[in-house]
C-alpha cells in the first residue's frame, strides 16, 4: 500500500477518499458525480432573528437509493462503497436491500450499477458490477461473499494519491 | 386546465406534482428518477435510551447540484423545477448559479440537462434544454425571460392525472 493507514477513524476512510475521487473528477471534468445528501425528516425549525434557520429538531430517514450517482462519458452510473474488517468475506448484511433493488433498477435501464469494496486490513479494493454481484448473493448458501469469489468477479484497485481511488478505469474495463 | 387548482399552497405544487410523477415513472419501470434529499449540516445528535436518534441541531446546506436526477432509455438525466407568479415573463433571480452550472456541467457529458418551467397563474408548463435557456440567458439584456420566447424555444406540457406531469414524452422530443 502506497500510503500510511495509521487514521484514527478507518471506519470513514473509503468514503472520505471516494469524495476526494469524485471531486478530483469534477474539477478534471472527467466525470459529474455526487454523493447525496443524508436524507432528513425535518420536524422543527427555529428562524432568530437576524441569524440563520436552526433545525432543532429531525430525524434520520431510511435512503431509497444508493450514495452515489452521475455521468461518465455520457453513461448514467450508480454504485454504493462498502468496507468491513472481516478478512476473508463480505458479509451480505453489510447491503441493505433498498440499495441492491435500486441498483438493480438501474442496470434494467441500462446504466453502470456497480459497487465499490474494501477489505479494511488488507486494504484491497474491488469494483465488481452490480448484476455480478447479485447473482452471486442469489447463489451463495453462505452469509457472506468469500474474498477470492470477489477478486474472480471483479476489477481489483490500487490507492493511489490524486485521485485516492481511481475507480475510473476499472469501469471502463467492466462497462465498456 | 383539466385539475382543479384551489389547493392551498400552490408554491409547493409544482415538485409534488413532480414527485408523484417520478413515482409513477419507477413504478411502471419507465425511469428511475429521484429527488435529492435536502442537504443539512448535522451539529448535534441525541440517542435516547429505547428511542430513535434525535437531530437537535442541523442548518441548511446550500445545494450543489440541481433536485432532480436519474436514468431513462439509458440516459442520464438531470434537471430542476421552477415555477414562478409572474404572467408575462420567468425571473433569472429564481435559478441559482450552482444549478446552472451544474446543469451545463451535465450537458457538456452527454447528459440529457433541462428545466421544467411553471407560470402558475396560467398553468403552463415548458420543458426546455438547459443549453437552449443559457444561451437565451447569455444574449438576454433583462432580468427575466419573456414567456413568449421560452414558448418558442421549449416543449409544452399539459397537465395530467397520471402522471400528473408527463415529463417524459417532452424529453423525447426535445434530445432524441
Ligand atoms: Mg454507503
Ligand atoms: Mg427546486
């Protein structure tokens, strides 16, 4: 690995290094991709004067899609990051079942749905496409997905530093 | 106009007309569209003892990108909703910059990036390419574009039951 991993919060570093990515394309113009904003269910909000709206008080509402989305060379592309600490499998629990529908609703429509996977410790990054990755779930008898299962099906990534995960071209090779 | 119209709060019409459009357009697996939650800076947040997490302190986030995004026939899509109460003419004011930069961001990756436009007190709805309204924006010396001219530069809708915007068949028109 090309970089020190000595973070306190390793937990936030894929999506946090994803952000940077995505933003690294914008400004490039490589790619338009958001994340979406955190979806809240706004209850109260105080207006003081001269001071701007105080939301006191919200809750979390469940996401309907995936955190992810844009254009990519004119392609609609969609895809979900994940990590976990196991060292040998993904476990399905880590997807919730909204996000695989929607990604799956969005390969029937002809976009690039895929998914983003760290395993933690060993910092290997896969891009596997959505509809692989389903098909394999369907198949499983297990409650996880074995790590070398993954690495056949997938498209294995390096950090790098600008941008930190050069997710890219590991779909032009899935895609195009 | 087929629809009554004596709704209280006829500000709010336009984007849930919109809203329960895109929900018949991903039911019936036409398009998969969603509106982007709002986004909010989250400050403080209580966990309760047996009881859901509580926001007590968040402030609106200004938006980087338009409200609406998705895929149809394998194209991204993008686009924003406005609606306006004056008769004659639609005000720049109400578009801001990081909207329109977005929506040119999208254009210029092949994305299909337009804007739905409401006169409320008529009713009319026009669809128009984002493209088309920069430019009539660029070469415009006021501060609002007439109606006639978007009339002539854009794809008029009726209103409908279901959906009750049919957005869709404007977009055809309008990029296909
Ligand atoms: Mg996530
Ligand atoms: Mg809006």
């Amino acid at each position: 690995s090309p970089r020190p991993t000595n973070r306190g919060n390793r937990g936030m570093r894929l999506e946090d290094d994803i952000n940077d990515s995505i933003s690294y394309y914008r400004n490039r113009k490589t790619a338009v991709i958001h994340k979406k904003p955190t979806p809240v269910q706004i209850v109260n909000v105080d207006y003081p004067a001269r001071s701007r709206a105080k939301i006191t008080e919200a809750y979390f509402r469940q996401a309907s899609t995936t955190d992810y989305n844009g254009i990519y060379r004119g392609y609609h592309l969609d895809f979900e990051a994940k990590e976990t600490r196991q060292k040998q499998s993904f476990p399905f629990k880590n997807f919730h079942d909204h996000q695989l529908n929607h990604l799956a609703a969005i390969s029937d429509q002809g976009g690039c749905a895929f998914l983003i996977l760290q395993f933690v410790e060993s910092e290997e990054i896969f891009v596997i496409k959505a509809d692989v990755f389903l098909q394999l779930k369907e198949e499983s008898t297990r409650k996880s997905l074995q790590k070398s299962v993954i690495a056949a099906h997938s498209v294995s990534i390096k950090r790098t530093y600008t941008p930190p995960i050069d997710f890219l071209p590991a779909v032009d090779q899935l895609f195009f």
